[in-house]
C-alpha cells in the first residue's frame, strides 16, 4: 500500500505545476480612457498574486492615458512590472495584442484585460494560478459583471457536444471575459484569420482569438471558470457595440465562416 501510495503521489506532481511558478503576462490595450486609467491599473495592481507584468498599450491616445498610466504606475512602485508602449499612431486593440503576446515567451499566460475594464478582486491571478497549475489547461474563459449595473452576466460552459464536433463557430457566443491562455496556443494563431481587408480586425477581435483558441484546445485542454472575475465597463462611448453595432455583426459574420483549426494533441513537447 506505501508503494502505490507513493505512485499516485508521483502521477499527481506529473500532471501538475508550481501555481507560485506561474507567470502572467496582462495586456492592456488602451485608447482615450483617462477616466479609467486608476481603476483599470489599481484592480491589476492591488493582485495578492505577484508574479505577472503589465504591457500596457497607449495606443496614440489623444488624452492624458499614457501620462496618468506612467505617473500611476511609478506611483505604486511597479517598476520592472510594468511595461509601458506609447504607440506614434494608433494600431487598434487586435493589433497590439498580436504584437505584444508575439513577444512573449511561450509558458507566459496572458490575460487580457481592456483598458477601461477591471479585474474583480484581488484574487483573480490567484484563482487562476490554481487552475493553471493542471497541465492539461491551456485556456479558460468565464463570466463577468457590468460597471453600470454590477449584474453578473454569466456566460456558459460549452457543451461537450460542440467541442467534440470542434463546432464553436456555429454556437452561440460563449466565452466571454475573462479570456487567458498560454502564449504559445496564441502563436499557432495564422495571422491571416485575424484580418479583414488587409487589417487586423478593427471588431470583434476577441471572437476571432477565442475561436481558433478553443479549435486549438479542443481535447479538454480549456476551462470555464464561473466565479465573477472581471468587471466589463458599458458607460464608454467608444465600446465597439456602441460605435458600430452593424460593422460588429457583420464581421462577427466574417469570423464565423473562417475554416476550423485542427485541434492540437500537445502544446508543449511532450517528456
């Protein structure tokens, strides 16, 4: 019995991580949002959890946000954890996101996070360090509440039946914030999938990257987390579905018929 005591004890270390070892790389795509800079920042700088970097993309914001976001930051004696980029002319979210996450080494997690937006309590990072800290997860998404009205809006955990079938793209919209995932399941992203007329993806961005994501993690490799863990800002005039709700449908439509990617066996070497 002491011998297949110690076996189990073996298998269970085999197929799982360090959570303290984990590291976060937090993506701020940011344009305008002077309003929300503190919060944005003080929900990311306030982790229990202290093992991450903040890139932060000002992204030739016509405000004060790079200025507050420098400021706030040295403030809070971040140092080294946060990265500033103060773009020369304005790229749009999609293409600072690719940019940032293709200079991240591969066992990063990234966590994106908008620059008007939050995260819900100082364990976010923590929780997710936990869930991380099983191999077999590459990817999780979850549910979030909105600023306006702090009402839960819960997204739902994907049916067996559409990840066996690697049919994300023909059901309904399910993966909301807050989206993560290793760097690595990102590069095997085909930049081509998230342009549109030569461009990065002006909308709806986040569709297209969790849809090639969950293609890529489709043999149980992603996790829904049901605990509240972002908080999703709908007072800001320049959120997609209130700038262009027609362009947003239409291209919601475009991503939808993208060909499926091919769900992967391993992401890392397997040893």
């Amino acid at each position: 019995m002491k011998y297949l005591y110690i076996a189990c004890l073996l298998l269970s270390f085999c197929g799982s991580i360090d959570a303290q070892k984990i590291e976060f790389a937090i993506i701020v795509p940011s344009y305008n949002n002077e309003k929300y800079v503190i919060e944005n920042l003080k929900s990311i700088f306030d982790q229990s959890y202290r093992n991450y970097t903040v890139y932060y993309y000002n992204d030739h914001s016509q405000d004060n946000t790079g200025q507050l976001a420098r400021r706030y930051a040295r403030e809070r004696k971040m140092g080294k954890r946060f990265v500033l980029i103060n773009n020369k002319k304005q790229k749009g979210a999609l293409h600072n996101i690719y940019t940032a996450i293709h200079r991240l080494g591969p066992k990063k997690i990234v966590v994106l996070v908008d620059g008007d937006d939050m995260l819900n309590g100082q364990h976010v990072l923590r929780k997710l360090a936990k869930v991380y800290a099983d191999k077999r997860v590459w990817l999780t998404y979850g549910s979030y509440k909105t600023s306006a009205f702090q009402c839960a809006t819960y997204c739902d955990r994907i049916p067996l039946s559409i990840a066996r079938k690697n049919a994300y793209r023909s059901y309904k919209w399910a993966s909301s914030h807050l989206r993560t995932f290793y760097a690595k399941l990102f590069h095997k992203i085909r930049k081509k999938d998230l342009m549109w007329q030569g461009k990065f993806l002006p909308m709806a961005g986040d569709l297209a990257i969790m849809f090639c994501l969950l293609e890529l993690a489709s043999k149980k490799h992603f996790r829904y987390i049901r605990d509240i863990l972002y908080v999703y800002n709908t007072t800001n005039p320049l959120s997609d579905f209130r700038k262009n709700p027609q362009l947003l449908a239409r291209l919601d439509s475009v991503i939808r018929k993208k060909r499926p990617y091919k769900p992967l066996k391993y992401l890392f070497q397997k040893k």
